[in-house]
C-alpha cells in the first residue's frame, strides 16, 4: 500500500497534484502487487542460524553481494554529490541497493528471534550480532537517503519509484539467495512477471503525466478540444497554396501575400 498510501496523503498534506491518471496508476499498482502476492514463491525451509549462515556463503550469494556494495560506494561518494540533486534514481537507487542487505538481516532476525524462544544459544551465535549491524547501517543509510530525495522530488514520485526499485532487488536477492523460484510452475512465473510489469506501468503514468491537468470533470472538454484544435501551418504552406491560385484565369489580377 506504500505507493497509493504516499501518493494519496501527498495530495491532502502537501498540496501535491495527483490527476485522473495518477489514480489510475495507483490502482495499477495494488493490481500489480496482488498478482505478485497471489503468485510469490515460497522460501526454502531455513530453520536456523547455521543454515542461514551457509546461505550466506555461498559463491553466488558473496559474489552478488560485493557487486551490490561496489554499486552502493560508486553512487555514495561519486554520483550522489553530483547528480543526486537532479536526478531522483541516484538516492533511490542507493535505497533500494542497501535494502537487499536489510532484507537478509530482517530474515536471519527472525530465525534469531525464534530460535531463543526455542531455548536455542543465538545469543552466543557469531552471525546474530552481524545480522543486527548490519541491519542498522542499512536500515539508518536508507533512511538518510530516502529523507534526502523527498526533500528534493514530489512525493507522489519517490515512493512509486523507490517501490519498483527496491522489490526489483528484493526478488534478485531472494532468487540468489533463498533459490525461491527453482520450484515455481510456468504460471506462477508467468503471474509474478505480469504483476511486476502491471506495478511498473501504473508508476509510469503516475510520474509521467504528473503534470497534466486531467481529471473525470474536464476529460470531456479536453478531448473535444483537442479534436477541435486548429491546424497550424508555417509559411512555406501559406507561399505554396497562394502560388497554386495561379491555375486561376490570366484575365484576373494575381496577389500574393507573405505572412509573418
């Protein structure tokens, strides 16, 4: 609900504009996102630290995540300073490239978390306190830069944006990491693919006709005044037509005129 919720009250609190298509583009996105929950894959059983921990390990995984911090680094201390104050994908993408790392502590967490309740020794567990910092970093990097581009762009534009963004990375993450789609049939791919498309769509008419003045009181007037619109011609049409009229009887006078 973050991309209707942040457009919605952006348009009551802040004054933001949100016409007929941003609406629309927000019911796209609560399509969108059903179709994906409907069609989600499963995790993989990881039931405790010492699995998760060889999750971690992986080559695939430790290899994605250092291009993942590569990526983080160049944006931080090159591109941010910058472009970060006019382009709005620079401290978005920094948001949701942290995430990937927030995502997997937020899932370690939880087997930490029931795994004391279980009596289990996670507190003595190495990974537990790496989990938890880095959750912090992430968490505090995200909300930095998330604060710094609302500052900057409309509302209505960052959540939608910094939505389709971060559940890109969430899903490459969790195909890396957790190997949740090995398992999914061809209709459940299929579903989540249409449900990502179908949320891009609804952000593209959210931020591209951002500005238009559309609403179900003027559309009417609006299309009849576009199918009314005069045709505009240039000179060089105005000499050429004039110059035809030549066709007209020798005995009658020839005027021609130039407008500017």
């Amino acid at each position: 609900f973050s991309v209707p919720c942040s457009a919605i009250l952006s348009s009551y609190l802040l004054g933001e504009r949100l016409n007929l298509l941003g609406k629309l583009g927000c019911m796209l996105s609560l399509v969108g996102s059903t179709m994906m929950v409907i069609h989600a894959p499963e995790d993989e059983e990881v039931t405790t630290l010492d699995e998760m921990l060889s999750k971690l390990k992986e080559p695939g995984f430790l290899a994605y995540a250092a291009i993942l911090l590569a990526v983080c680094f160049l944006l931080i201390f090159y591109l941010a300073p910058r472009y970060g104050q006019s382009n709005i994908l620079i401290y978005l993408t920094i948001c949701s490239v942290i995430g990937a790392f927030s995502v997997s502590s937020v899932k370690g967490l939880g087997i930490a978390i029931k795994g004391f309740f279980a009596d289990q020794p996670v507190l003595q567990h190495p990974l537990t306190w790496i989990l938890v910092i880095t959750l912090v970093a992430s968490i505090t990097t995200q909300i930095n830069y998330l604060n710094k581009s609302l500052d900057i762009f409309n509302t209505s534009l960052v959540f939608p944006i910094y939505y389709v963004l971060f559940t890109t990375i969430v899903i490459t993450t969790s195909i890396i990491l957790f190997k949740e789609w090995v398992a999914m049939t061809v209709v459940d791919i299929i579903g989540t693919v249409c449900g990502f498309l179908t949320i891009i769509l609804g952000v593209f008419l959210l931020h591209a006709f951002k500005d238009m003045d559309v609403s179900l009181g003027n559309l009417p007037q609006i299309l009849q005044n576009e199918q009314q619109a005069p045709v505009t011609r240039d000179d060089k049409n105005i000499l050429i037509e004039v110059d035809n009229s030549s066709i007209a009887p020798e005995d009658k006078p020839k005027v021609f005129m130039i407008y500017t």
